[in-house]
C-alpha cells in the first residue's frame, strides 16, 4: 500500500482558488494510478479526477472539466489537484487516493482534507 497524506484545503470564497497537495510513501509511487476524490455531507463519495503513472492519461468529474487540474510530480511523490473558479457545490472533504490503473480499484486512501467554499 501507499501511505499519503493530503494538505492544502480550507476555506475560500466563491471564484477563488485552492491547490491540494497529496504526498505518498510506501509502495513505488511512480508506478500507482493516483485519483481525488470527494464527499460532501449526506451524499456518496464520487470521483473528481483520476491520472496515470505517467501522467500521460487524466480523467475528470464533468462538473470540474475546465476548473480543476490534476498533476504529479513522480521526483516529489506528490500529486496536486488545482482548483479554480471553486464554486460553493465544490464543498467537501478532499480525499487523495493510489491505485495500480485509473480505472481502479484504489487501494490506498488519505485522511482527506476539508475545502469549504462559501457564496
């Protein structure tokens, strides 16, 4: 497994920007899948974007496409998710998470980080 721990999250007006930061331990990160996720109150978690080993493949949520941006950076073992334009249905708890593919499963999963977005 991966151990990774996210950072960067917090409390940001409509329009403005944040980027999370996912740094991984354990298992070869350059050869993991690497995904965000969320979960806001009462609803299921739901992928928000997804990227290959190589950084060569990047998936999103339709609902970000455009907004958020998701990089890593294999020499740091860290993946980032840019968040721009957030709007306050961005509200969630921000889960980084390892898999060996980006169509999953994810075996390996952050604690998660808080982004709150207010209108």
């Amino acid at each position: 497994q991966v151990h990774l721990l996210e950072s960067g999250g917090g409390l940001v007006q409509a329009g403005g920007s944040l980027r999370l930061s996912c740094a991984a331990s354990g298992r070869t990160f350059t050869r993991s899948a690497m995904g965000w996720f969320r979960q806001a109150p009462g609803k299921e978690r739901e992928f928000v974007a997804t990227i290959s080993w190589t950084g060569g493949n990047t998936n999103y949520l339709d609902s970000v496409k455009g907004r958020f941006f998701i990089s890593r950076d294999n020499a740091k073992n860290t993946v980032y998710l840019q968040m721009n334009s957030l709007k306050p249905e961005d509200t969630a708890v921000y889960y980084c998470a390892a898999g060996l593919n980006v169509a999953g499963p994810y075996d390996s999963w952050g604690q998660g980080t808080q982004v709150t977005v207010s209108s």
